[in-house]
C-alpha cells in the first residue's frame, strides 16, 4: 500500500474538484490483504481516512473499500471486500455535480482521476459537507434575487455593505421596472374597477395566493433540479395536479368567503376561478422557469424568484380582470 505525501496546492477555479482536493489518500493493490493494509496505515497522517482506494500497478482507480469493510475484512483480499468499478470525477468537474454524486451513491469520499482514470486524489468528508452547505446558500441568496458573493455565501455574511447594496439592489431594479407590467394590467381594467369598486378589494389576496404557490413550485424545481435522480416531466405533471388541487380548494374557500362577505354570486365566482387560474399558472411558471434558466446554461434558482414574482402577479391579475368583464361588468 502507498500514499501520496503532498496535498493539492496549486490554487485551482473556485467550486470545481481540484480545490477541493487532498492527495494524502490511502491506497491499496487488489491483491493485498486487509490486516496487512490497516498494519501499513498505522502512523500514517492522511487528509482522507475513511475510505481506501483501489489501484492497479498503473494508478487507475479499481474500486474503493470502506473503512468498516476494511476492519472487518480479515485474512481476506482487497479484491474480495472492495467496491468495482465505482464512480469518480475530474479534477475540473463542478462541485454541484459532485455532491449530487455523492449523495445518489452513498460516498463518503469522492476519488478524482485523471482522463486515464489513474487516481490522482479524492474529495473527502468535510469538502462534500461545505460544498452542500455553500450550494444551499448560494441557491437561497439567488432565489431572494441576490446576486452570489464571487468568494462564495461566506464571505458575502461579513462583505462592506456597500457590497452587500451592491449585490442586491440589480435584481430589485430589475422588479421596480417589471413591476409597470402590473400597473399596465390594472390600468387597462380601470373601467372594471370603476364600475364595482369591490373588484379592487381581492387584488392583494390573489397577488400573494400566486406568488406563494409559485414560491412553493419554484423551491420544489431547484431541488429536484439539483437532484441527478429526479424525473423532471414527472416533476412537472406533480407540480401541475398539485397546483391545479390547491388552487380549487383554495378557490372554493375564496368564492365561498366572498358571497357570504358581499352578497355577490358574479364576483364570488370570478375570484375563486382567478384563484384555481392563478394557482394553475403560478405551478407551471414556477416550475418551468427554472427549468428554462438551466437548459440556458444558468444556475436554475438564478434570479427565479423574483422573475417568477413579476409573471404571476401579472397572470393572476390578467385572469381575474378578465374573468370579472366577462361575469360582472
């Protein structure tokens, strides 16, 4: 058994393997044995103890033997007990891939190779723990229209507010001016409005069902986009019978409140269907646009949530000011 004595020093691209990376790995021949390996372990300072990998006489990966497996594994070879032909990854392979791999195959330590597949270290324990946490985080500032610190979550916590203003005013202008869309809608029903001033009354209340239904879809999207192992279509049709589900229940209750409330059959009706058509649309947007962003090549929670915002609240409006010239006005 043998094991490199140098870790990864050359300052590697932030949020890819290589800086990630320990070298001080253990390794193992196939045909070693494993009483022999934990005796050659002993006294050794490793960067990544919790699992050995297994080498040829060339240096490509074989397979991987637990820790547990390994002291339990007796008079028995390495061939016996270890892991063939397990996954590894490149040096330049994004973190974000790496975690997903990790947690759909159970690692507890990434091996990277080269593009001959000969083992040139591994990404142990601890990283895979700060490469989830650093992900999450940044996937929260993005969803909150904040545009990530370039030296990652962390730092952005303790940046010069003038940094932090910085990071998250663009995505807020951006909203100001979309935000006319809203205004262009409600302006081009004045005339509905004008006509039975309790129209105007359920705005707020549609606003929010929609965005938070889309909040609600936008945060399932992320996180089965981050997922390897998710289907997305299935996904999709979820997200859509879900959305379509709480927008009638929630549409029954409104139309059901508002007649008891007003009196009104007509404008009952047309806000519980605006709810169950906000509701509908604020799924497929919530989840679609995330989707859009990263079949472009972007970070799918990349500005989703307040993009996603301006679309819903402008949709729902739509619908109801529609439906409301059609059964009211």
């Amino acid at each position: 058994m043998h094991h490199e004595e140098t870790a990864a020093s050359a300052p590697a691209m932030r949020e890819t393997a290589a800086s990630h990376m320990v070298t001080r790995i253990p390794r193992a021949g196939p045909d070693m044995r494993a009483d022999d390996v934990i005796r050659s372990l002993r006294g050794e300072r490793l960067d990544c103890g919790d699992t050995v990998f297994v080498t040829d006489a060339g240096g490509r990966l074989e397979g991987i033997v637990r820790i547990n497996d390994l002291l339990a594994g007796g008079d028995r070879a390495i061939s016996e007990i270890m892991e063939p032909e397990h996954a590894a990854v490149r040096s330049d392979q994004d973190q974000e891939q790496i975690a997903v791999l990790a947690m759909r195959l159970n690692m507890i330590a990434v091996p990277v190779v080269d593009e001959d597949n000969r083992l040139i270290g591994a990404i142990p324990p601890e990283a895979l723990f700060r490469i989830l946490r650093g992900e999450h985080m940044e996937d929260l500032q993005r969803l909150a229209g904040i545009t990530p610190h370039r030296q990652g979550p962390e730092v952005a916590l303790d940046a010069p507010l003038r940094d932090r203003y910085r990071r998250r005013l663009p995505w807020l202008v951006f909203g100001l001016f979309a935000s006319s869309v809203v205004t262009l809608v409600m302006a081009g029903f004045e005339h509905s409005i004008s006509a039975n001033v309790a129209v105007a009354f359920f705005v707020p209340a549609l606003v929010y069902i929609a965005g938070a239904i889309g909040t609600q879809a936008v945060s399932v999207a992320v996180r089965g986009m981050s997922d390897g192992t998710v289907a997305i279509r299935r996904l999709l049709r979820d997200e859509l019978i879900i959305g379509t589900a709480i927008g009638g229940s929630l549409g029954v209750i409104a139309c059901a409140l508002v007649y008891a409330a007003l009196g009104e059959g007509p404008l009952a009706l047309a806000v519980g269907l605006a709810v169950l058509g906000g509701g509908v649309v604020a799924a497929v947007v919530g989840f679609g646009l995330p989707w859009a962003f990263m079949r472009m090549g972007s970070d799918p929670a990349l500005g989703s949530g307040p993009v996603c915002t301006i679309i819903q609240d402008a949709s729902s409006l739509l619908i109801y000011f529609l439906l409301v010239g059609a059964l009211i006005i």
